[in-house]
C-alpha cells in the first residue's frame, strides 16, 4: 500500500470523484447525441429507467433529452471541473505557501457537499425531469406547467448547496493565502489590493505605496496570484447564481403552498444580464485565469527555465480579472432589447480583451518552451500544450461568434457550444487538467505512470476526438444546426455521426487514462482513498511459502 | 517588455483592428441597415408567441426582395427567439424574444423564395415544435 499524507490523499479522493463525474457526464453527451442521429434510438434504455423513476411518469424522448441537457453541464462543470480544482488547489496552494490549509475541516465538507449538491441537481433532471437547462431564462423555471415544481424546487436546491460549497471552498482558501502562519501573512483587503494589480498601476504612473505589500514582489508565486485573482470571479460567479436559485426556490416554495407568485415582477431583460454577468465568470473569469495559472505553474516547473515575461504576466493576470467583470454582453448579443451600446462595448469589444491577455499568457508559456529547447516532451507538457491548443482553437471560435455581426447567424447554434465551449471545456481545460495529473500523481506517490503507449494513447484520442467532435457540430451550427434544440426529424444526420465518432475516441481515450492510472496506483490503493484501510488489509494476499 | 512580446502584442492588435472593422462595415452585409443606417421599413410585422406557438399575422409576410422590413415579436409567457431559416435549414438572421418586451429587427432580403420561422430559444419541452414552414414569401 502507498503511504499518503492526509492532504495527498483528499487530493487524490477529489480527482477519483471528478474522474467519475467527467464519465457520467460524457455518457450523457454521448445518448444526447445518439437522441439526435436517431430520435427513438434510446427507446429500450428510457423504458427501463422509467420504472426508477417515481409515480406513474411516462416521460417521451424530448423531455428527457431536455432533462439530460440540464443535467449534463452542472455534472461537467460543476462535478468534473470543480472537484478537480478544488483537488488541485488544496494540494497546490499549501505546498506552494509552506503552510497547511487554514481549516483542515472544511475539506471533506467540500467534498461531500459538492457531490451532493451536483448529484441532487442530477437527480431533479434524472427523476424530477427538470428541464429548465442551465441558463434559467426568466420566466421558465417558474413557469410550472413546462417545467416539474418539485423537479425546479430540488435542483435550486443542490444548485444552492453548490454555491455556498464553492464560497466555502473560496474562503478556505482566502483563509490560507491569507493566514499569518509564516511571514508571507496578508489581510484581505491587502490581497484584494494586490489582487486588482493596483500597485502595479501605481508603480506604471511613478508611484511606490511602499505600506502596501505587493504580493507580486513579496516573492508569492505567480501561480498562487492566479488563484487568488480567479477567486474573485468564482465568489461573484457563485452569490450571483445563489441568488438567481434563491429567487426561483421562493418562487417554487410559494407555488407548492398554494400561492403562487407573479413571473412579471421580475423584468427578464434585467435578470438575464444579473444571471450572465455571474454566470460569465466562470467562463470567461475563472477558468481563464486558472488555466493561466496552471501554466504558468506547470511550464517552468517541466521546463526546468523561469517564465518568459513573467512581469508582463502579472500584469495579464490583472488585466483580465477586469476584463471577465464586463463581458457578460456577449451572451445578449441576440437581444435586440439590450442596448446597443452594450452589446457593441460589453458584448464585443471588451470580450476582445481575453483574445490580448490570453495572446500574451500563451505566448508567454510558448516562449519558455521554445527558449528551453530542447525540452523532455512528459506527459505532463503534451498535455498543457494540447490544451493550449485548446484554448486557441476555441478562443477564436468564441471571437467570431461574440461579434455584433456575425452573432446573427451564429447565436445559439451548436457553433457556441461546439466550438466554442466544448472546445475551452474538452480539449483547453480537460487536457490542462489532465496535465495536472500527470503532473500530480507521481509528486504525490512517488510512483510513474506505467505504460507510455497508454499515455500516447490518452494524448491523440483524446485531441482528435474532442477537435473531431467540436469541428464537425460547429460546421453543423454554420449551416443552421441549433443548440437546445432536439430534431425529431433526425436532421444534420451526417454531423451529428461524426460527432458521435469524436465521443467515442474520446471515450477510448479517457479509458486508456483509466487503465494506466489504476493499473499505476494499484486498485487496492484506489480503493484505500475510500475505504478503511483494515477492511483492505483483512484481504491481503498470504505472504509466500518459503 | 521584451522587444518579442512588443511586436507580438503589435500583432494581436492588427488582428483585433483589421476583425473589428472589418465586421462593422458592410461587409458584412446586414451591418449597412443594422449598424449604420437607420431605414424606415416599408412593412412593419407583429408576431405573437404564446404557449409554444408563433402566430403570425393573418394576411401573411409578403417581402419583396431590396425593401426594409421590420419583424416585432412579443412573448405573453416565456423567452423564446425569433429565426428565420432557408429551406435548406441554412439560418438567415434571428433575435431573441423577451416577455415584457418588443423586440424587433429590421430586415433586408436579398434573394426571392419562401423562408421558415423557427424558434430559437429553448421555452420548455415542446420547444421543438415551434417551427413554421414557408412563413415568408420573398417575391422580385
């Protein structure tokens, strides 16, 4: 058995979970995808679960397409991404600082309250047939005869439960950064400070505010700044979606005691900007400056060189914090009541601020690499270069579509979430997490991956699959194919059979991940990170006979 | 700043002006009427959405090829969207449809046939079946 510290071991238990929420996730994508290359495909499965899913619910194909595409995001993002930041970051963040996690308590709370929260969520689409998908448009999921009271009330409430996780998780990890443990002590509002890059700015303008610490020059890692900066976003991106569930839960409760509330006294224009502006920082706030942090962690630590520009980086990191605060635009560039002065400024030309911090943070690490040659390609750096690769293809994708312009024929369609957001999601931010794997595992058990061919195995199909995959229904969203639409008349037939082929690369390739990492770990140790070890060592093998 | 990341920042900001004028001008086409100009619409059209259905006005939508006209689209219930489609599915322009609103775009065709509506805003589980077939006849 492989001896872990108590924090190795929550770190690794995090990935495990994150791991089987990117699997059920990806099973969803792919019976989504099979409902659209044929409407009755899934007939025999739906009528068994049916006989799980309570009352005499006789649920048809389309609603339960909708319920699994409210589902399947909350599972990806919420269940695979998150988990496996948190995993990431509760290790990272002490070994970086040298000085343990602030409430060691909170993080199996963190993680049981996420799996809850994301498995209740699950639930309400899977039993509730809750379908009002993630975007909420006001009034839909208060509208009770499209969308199941019981199925609306149960997802606000895992949606609740996996906010107030992410603001425990954020203050445990402020809590850390912050705590006076060693000299490298902050308070909150010094970070915060530091955060926003203002003595940056003061310095840029001939000013030193010598009082204030500056994070940057104190020596903090780059990496932790990231974190810290991208905290911010996901503490905004949380309370505002914590008040968007609180809303509708009111709304349900009062239905379900008989008194229901009026949808009209809340102006759906203003709620969709309020619900896009937190919901955007997760999309364009968070997972940018994490990402960013990860390379800016990872590259150097592969390369064995210091990070090209790292003060023009600090500076990035910066720059785009304020940029995700004012993109949200973007997302009602279809709007025509919004104004246009927002859409033009919000919608299009600030979202043009991510194509320059990102340019300049993917350049930063490509110049390292390229000034490090000639480098050991580890899995971990084919990883961060695939996901790089990731965030180009799909950062580019999204500038098309986020363009006054060119957004009347793209809005909707399975351009965005294809392209675009699949893209930043399976291939930028899955291979970045997947690199921090590879990069994890053996610093925290001091054990190789196994089988190289695995490895490269998990590389290509993984890249081809999820750019295959991207490619073919973006193409598809060009010729007028819509998201959150189901086409039971089986259009788009040959896209869609594409796509279906990219999710099974993927899904090889993902098992070829699973393989090399269980057969690396040893299943007895997997099985360790959830079980007391006596019930494991009861089972040992008799030593040998002499 | 090293003088690489200079011309490289250089570069992203030539990219950045040559996208962003480019698609403001008439290049892309509907920017002309969307953008720059603001036409008085020969014809001006009410949908209604309610209850999953797009109902359109009585005497039909009769364009004529090169003449501005204005959709306005309003919701009694739920946000739903607006799109008019070729008959090859291909998508010609959309907006959203936002209760409590009037959300209306000016138009200009430039080829003649007839043209679908289709909603394209998810508004609940029947969403799908909110599609009209041959909803505009675009004549020369």
């Amino acid at each position: 058995m492989i001896q872990l510290g108590r924090t190795e071991k929550w770190t690794l238990r995090f990935a495990v979970v994150a791991l089987l929420f990117l699997a059920l996730s990806g099973f969803e994508g792919m019976l989504m995808r099979t409902q659209l290359y044929a409407p009755e495909a899934l007939g025999g499965m739906e009528s068994v679960l049916n006989t799980l899913r309570p009352g005499a619910a006789d649920p048809t194909s389309t609603e339960l397409y909708y319920s699994m595409l409210t589902a399947h995001p909350i599972v990806g993002v919420y269940g695979f991404i998150y988990m496996a930041v948190f995993g990431a970051f509760y290790f990272l963040v002490p070994y970086l600082l040298d000085k343990p996690i602030k409430y060691k308590k909170l993080v199996p709370v963190n993680f049981w309250l996420q799996i809850v929260g994301v498995m209740i969520c699950w639930g309400a689409g899977f039993f509730g047939m809750f379908n009002a998908l993630y975007t909420l448009y006001w009034p839909l999921p208060v509208t009770y005869d499209r969308v199941p009271l019981l199925g609306s009330i149960t997802f606000m409430i895992g949606a609740a439960i996996i906010m107030v996780n992410i603001l425990i998780f954020s203050y445990n990890l402020f809590s850390t950064v912050l705590s006076k443990s060693n000299p490298r002590s902050y308070n909150f509002f010094q970070f915060l400070r530091s955060a926003y890059g203002i003595p940056r700015l003061m310095k840029l303008f001939g000013k030193e505010d010598k009082n204030a610490p500056n994070l940057d020059y104190n020596g903090l890692p780059v990496f932790i700044v990231a974190v810290g900066r991208g905290s911010v976003d996901t503490v905004i991106n949380a309370f505002v979606l914590l008040t968007a569930g609180a809303l509708i839960l009111v709304y349900g409760l009062f239905a379900l005691f008989g008194s229901a509330l009026n949808p009209d006294w809340v102006d759906a224009l203003l709620y969709k900007n309020w619900y896009w502006w937190g919901l955007d920082m997760v999309a364009d706030g968070n997972a940018l400056i994490y990402t960013a942090g990860v390379w800016y962690l990872l590259i150097p630590l592969l390369t064995g060189r210091r990070l090209f520009g790292a003060n023009v980086v600090k500076t990035v990191i910066m720059v785009d914090l304020l940029v995700s605060m004012a993109v949200w635009s973007h997302h009602l560039l279809g709007d025509t009541s919004q104004p246009m002065v927002m859409r033009l400024l919000s919608g299009q030309f600030i979202t043009w601020g991510e194509f320059f911090t990102m340019g300049l943070t993917i350049f930063a690490s490509m110049m390292t690499v390229w000034l490090a040659r000639p480098v050991k390609m580890t899995p971990a750096l084919k990883f961060a270069l695939g996901s790089m690769f990731g965030f180009m293809m799909g950062g580019v994708a999204g500038l098309i579509q986020a363009n006054l312009g060119l957004n009347m024929v793209f809005h909707n369609t399975q351009w965005v979430v294809a392209l675009h957001a699949h893209t930043f999601l399976l291939t930028g931010v899955g291979m970045m997490l997947f690199s921090v794997l590879y990069a994890l595992v053996p610093m925290l058990t001091k054990l190789e991956f196994r089988s190289k061919a695995l490895i490269n195995t998990h590389f290509w199909l993984w890249i081809v699959g999820s750019v295959g995959m991207a490619y073919a229904m973006g193409m598809a969203g060009s010729r007028g194919m819509l998201r959150r639409t189901f086409y039971e008349g089986g259009q788009f037939q040959g896209y869609t059979l594409v796509a279906i082929i990219g999710g099974v690369l993927i899904s090889i390739g993902f098992l070829a991940f699973l393989v090399n990492l269980v057969g690396t770990l040893g299943l007895r140790n997997v099985l360790a990170l959830f079980v007391p070890e006596r019930w494991l060592a009861g089972r040992q093998p008799a030593p040998a006979q002499a | 700043m090293d003088s690489r990341e200079r011309n490289w920042l250089f570069f992203l900001i030539g990219v950045f002006l040559v996208f962003n004028v480019v698609t403001l001008t008439p290049v892309v086409p509907w920017q002309e009427w969307l953008f720059w100009t603001d036409p008085t619409p020969a014809h001006r059209f009410s949908i209604e959405y309610q209850d999953y259905e797009i109902r359109l006005p009585p005497e039909g939508i009769e364009v004529q090829v090169g003449e501005y006209v204005e959709f306005v689209a309003v919701s009694a219930d739920v946000t739903y969207g607006f799109g008019v489609f070729r008959p090859d599915s291909t998508m010609v322009f959309q907006m959203q449809v936002l209760p409590g609103r009037d959300n209306s775009i000016v138009w200009k065709f430039d080829t003649p046939g007839t043209y679908d509506v289709r909603s394209t805003e998810y508004s609940g589980p029947r969403h799908s079946e909110m599609y009209v077939q041959n909803a505009i006849h675009v004549t020369q």
